[in-house]
C-alpha cells in the first residue's frame, strides 16, 4: 500500500484503539458495592508500564540495543513525557471526571503540538491554525462549564490533569519528529520502556502493588483489563504512532485525535455515563477547531 494511503489507514487504527483506553482504564481501575477503587491510580499506572515494558523489551530488544548512546536522552524523555506520566495523570483523572471527557480532552493534543511547536521547536503556522487553537480552547472551557453543570458531583479541577497529559503527548510528537526521525519505531518504542520500566517499579512497590491480592475476582478482572490495553493500546499502538510520526508531520500525527471521542463517547455512554446537548456542541466545536489546525497551511505563515 501506497504511504500516502496508508498513513489513514494507520490513523484511524489508532483512533479506535486509543478511544477505547479511556474505557478500559476506567474498568482496570475497577469499583466495588461501597465505591472503593480495585486499583489505586499510582498501581494502574505502574502495572500498565510494567506488562508493556516487559512485552516491548522481550521483542524490541535487538531493536534497541542498535541505538546510539548520543540519541538516548531523547529516548528516556520520549518515554516520559510519551507513556510515563500520561498513565498516571490519566488514571488520576479518570477517579474524577468520565471516561468519554477525557476522550474528548484528548482531543487537544493537535492544537498543542502546534502551540509547542511553534514556541519550543520554531514550527511555523498559519492564521488559519491560529484561529484553531483560540476556538479550540474555547471549546475546552465549553466543554468543562457544561460538565461541571450537568454533572456537578464529578470534580472538574481533575480536568487540568488531562490537559497535562496532553501537553506530555505533544511534547513527545515533536521530539521524536525532530530527534528520533532515523530510528526504527520499534526501537524506539522499545527504548522508551527500557528507561521508564525500573521508574515503574519504585511506583508500584511505594503505592503497596506488592500488597494486592492477586489471587482476588476483583484484582484479576483489572488485570485483564490492564492486560488488553497494554497489547493493544501501548504496545501495538505507540510503534504503529511512531511511525506514524515519522511519515507525516506531528500535528497531522496528533489528528490521530479526530475519531477518538466519538469511540470514546460510545463506550462512555453504553457505560450508562450522561452527556448533554451543550457538551455535544463543545465537542463539535474542539473538532472543528482541531480540523482548521491541521488543515490549516494554505496562508502564508507567520511567527
């Protein structure tokens, strides 16, 4: 298959199986009869970047071990600010606020990578993506304001954690676009958990992972739940988004973005989770705005 086709092909795999984690890390993180967590946010974290590490390591190693020490840096902040932090900031978030707002949240990520691009890697953009980003945070605000109305018991404020999440994302779009363009993306992939694995288990053994009951209903139900997303969503995922990256530009890479709500907000609401007319409208106005953004080329650029 042609590249040019394929890079759509590619985005709309990610997009299905990204907008599914939200769900999935919501069920990993699990609830009993009185409202208690299965799984504390630090715990799913750290057993999401454990078995992913362990999977990515097992068959990528070869891969990484032909990388240069000079690149590895890059390799290690890749792995934080691409995988590390973002499953804690989201598994926080999602105690908080539903699964299909962080769905839609994740949205952003475009209008960030091109707001850092432009501010820390000296990417130029259009009046057009501009015009984007100031609708889009707009959208943003919306979104937060008809959440915080129609589901006043949810804690909004853990909103601001997925929004870091997303600057993390886009940090990572434009580092491995300008830095990490010649390595494989299974090396790269590979790379990122050889770094950010033995950070994983000072997580989980300080957040008591050592005191679960693994031989419990409740705990293996979550660890199945982790088990799929770590395949699927980390693994197969992050090397097919890498090379994503590598084909494209990061903010055509971060459009990944564009379908994930609506696959989000499909789980969310067969999961008997509310979502109103105005938030509906919020939404429609984050995906215009990501869609001038990465449509956005045709004027002149400025700085």
């Amino acid at each position: 298959m042609k590249e040019s086709h394929l890079k759509y092909v590619y985005l709309i795999i990610l997009s299905v199986i990204w907008g599914t984690s939200f769900i999935l890390i919501k069920k990993a993180l699990g609830q009993d009869s009185s409202g208690n967590l299965t799984l504390q946010p630090l715990q799913l974290g750290a057993l999401r970047t454990m078995i992913s590490g362990v999977i990515l390591i097992s068959i990528g190693w070869n891969s990484f071990s032909k990388t240069k020490r000079k690149d590895w840096p890059w390799l290690a902040l890749s792995g934080l600010l691409g995988t590390f932090f973002p499953a804690f900031l989201f598994a926080y978030a999602q105690t908080e606020i539903d699964s299909a707002i962080s769905a839609i949240l994740n949205s952003t990520v475009p209008l960030i990578t091109l707001i850092l691009g432009a501010v820390l890697f000296g990417i130029s953009f259009s009046r057009r993506q501009l015009l984007g980003v100031i609708i889009g945070l707009g959208g943003a605000v919306g979104l937060i304001l008809a959440g915080m109305e129609s589901n006043p018991e949810q804690n909004y404020l853990f909103v601001g954690l997925v929004l870091i999440a997303c600057c993390c994302y886009a940090s990572n779009v434009n580092i491995i676009k300008r830095y990490l363009q010649n390595i494989k993306p299974l090396a790269i992939a590979t790379a990122n958990f050889v770094f950010i694995l033995p950070l994983a288990i000072i997580v989980f053994l300080s957040a008591d992972g050592a005191q679960l009951e693994f031989t419990s209903n409740a705990v293996l139900t979550s660890l199945g739940y982790i088990v799929i997303l770590c395949v699927f969503g980390t693994v197969a995922a992050k090397v097919m988004f890498n090379k994503l990256v590598q084909m494209t530009s990061p903010v055509f890479a971060s459009s990944v973005t564009y379908l994930m709500p609506v696959i989000g907000l499909t789980w969310g609401t067969l999961d008997g989770e509310t979502f109103t007319i105005w938030q509906g409208v919020a939404t429609g106005i984050i995906i215009l705005a990501v869609i001038l953004v990465t449509r956005g080329k045709k004027e002149p650029a400025s700085k």
